[in-house]
C-alpha cells in the first residue's frame, strides 16, 4: 500500500517557505526524493537531526516516519543572541513552529543537549538504526567530527547521513573535518550526491543504488544532474533548472506561500 504523505506534501509545497533556515529548495527535493523512496523500497529506520534551529528540515524527516519509526531532533534550543531577525528564538521557534504544524513528537523524540556530551552508546539506545540522519550542529571542526562519528554510529545499512555547509564558503573547518572523517571511514562512508550546500552519504555498497535512483526519480524530473568524481568515485552533482527557480520565485513574489505558519 503507498504511504500517505499528505502532511508532507503539504509542508513542501507551502509551509517549509515559513520555518526560518538555512537550506534550499534544491536540498529540500533531495531530502524528499530520497526519503519517500526509502519507504517505497522499504528501507526502515528511524530519523535524527543534529543541529535543528527552527525546524526547517527536522519536520521533514518527522513527516517521513512510518509506522513504528521516531524521529529524534537534537539540539541546545538556546538562543544564543547570534540569531537575528527571523532566524531568532532558537529556544522557542521550533516548539512553537512544531504546534503550528501539528506534528506530534513524543519526549524522546526531543533530546535539549550538547552533542558532544552524547555517546555512540547512548544515542543508538534513544534511537537505534537510522535511514537519514542530518548534522547541522556546531560547525567548528571538533564537533563536525563527533557529530558525523555519532551519525555513523548509528547510521543503517542503507541509511544517509547529509553533512550541511560542506560547501558553504564561511565554514572551512566543515569541510576539512568531514574530509578527514570521510578519510578515516572511506571503508565505511561514501558520498554519493553534492547540492549547493549539502554532501550526502551512504554505505558504500548503497551508494550507486542511491545514484541510480536519483537519476531516474520522477519528483526530480526537473532537476539537472551531472556526474564529478569525490575521493576518485563517482557522485552525483544535483540542481534545480532555472525554470523551476523561477517558478518559486514567482509564486513568493505572489504570495503563494504564506509567511507565516
Ligand atoms: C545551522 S543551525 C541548524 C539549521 C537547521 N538544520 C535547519 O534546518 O535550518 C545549527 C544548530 O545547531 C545547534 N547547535 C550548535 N552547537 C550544538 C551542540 N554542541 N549541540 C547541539 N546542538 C548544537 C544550534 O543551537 C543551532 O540550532
């Protein structure tokens, strides 16, 4: 039977404009393609972000959860006064946004800490296995690393961990830590998709599976892909086209998607 994604559809096509964040539309097709084919190929698992903020890709993965799957979304929900404008309240915004949505998340699906406190022990018996799990955390390059080992911990046989801000510009130490990381685990770990700021990895042995699927998903039908090689393997380069671009913009010119929730 097809899993009812209505909530989800919904979130994607209008809401996920009023969660303040720090991704794209790109990323946000990606995320969707590739969750929603979990669940049709079966791929069971739970979902965990590490790093939150408001919400904005953590009801994503909410909305994905099938019967007898958790989500756990992991953050310090501090407001640290570095957050201005829309991007503040770090200690309320995702509690409220998660009201306003209507998602239900039981107390152990919220977990206010810091990461670096967490051990692979500990977070594997809160979560168990997971199919997609997001690092969004600190972006300073101890806590990449004990965030991504966290991840990896617990990531499933054909789980994906997405490390945010690989590519973004202001945040080297992402990078260089995720480098060394992947270094370390190439055995283990293999990026198979690159979006604007997203690296996204799998078990090597999924990895051109996942490769596959993107290049024939219908709900990336408007998407161009192109392949480059990372660590000397292939992986997949993913954007939007330019009408599709255009198309959002147009519509949030418009006021197609409310501003707020
Ligand atoms: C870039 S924001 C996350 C953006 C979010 N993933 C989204 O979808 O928009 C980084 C988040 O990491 C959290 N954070 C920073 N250091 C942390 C730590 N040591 N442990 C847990 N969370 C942390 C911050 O509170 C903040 O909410």
């Amino acid at each position: 039977m097809a899993a009812n994604f209505k909530a989800l559809d919904r979130y994607i096509a209008r809401q996920i404009e009023a969660v303040a964040g720090y991704f794209g539309h790109v990323e946000w097709a990606a995320i969707d393609a590739i969750g929603r084919w979990q669940v049709e190929r079966g791929i069971g698992g739970n979902l965990a972000e590490i790093g939150v903020h408001h919400g904005k890709l953590f009801f994503i993965l909410a909305l994905l959860r099938q019967a007898g799957e958790r989500a756990l979304a992991i953050d310090l929900f501090k407001d640290d006064g570095l957050n201005t404008g829309i991007h503040a309240g770090r200690d309320t915004a995702f509690f409220d946004n998660r009201a306003r949505l209507g998602i239900a998340l039981d107390e152990q699906e919220v977990w206010t800490v810091d990461s670096l406190t967490i051990t692979p022990e500990a977070l594997h018996a809160r979560i168990g296995d997971v199919r997609l799990f997001s690092v969004d955390g600190s972006h300073a390059y101890r806590n990449v690393l004990h965030d991504m080992r966290l991840a990896e911990a617990v990531l499933a046989d054909d789980g994906v961990m997405i490390v945010h801000d690989f590519f973004g510009i202001g945040w080297p130490d992402v990078s260089v830590a995720a480098i060394h990381l992947l270094t370390e685990m190439k055995d283990r770990l293999q990026p198979f998709l690159i979006t604007q700021y997203k690296l996204f990895i799998a078990r090597p042995a999924a990895a051109e599976r996942y490769r596959a699927m993107l290049a024939t998903n219908p709900r990336l039908r408007g998407a161009i892909l192109s392949e480059r090689t990372m660590f000397d393997r292939p992986i997949t380069l993913l954007n939007l086209a330019r009408r599709d671009l255009l198309q959002r913009r147009i519509k949030r010119k418009l006021g197609f998607y409310p501003k707020k929730l």
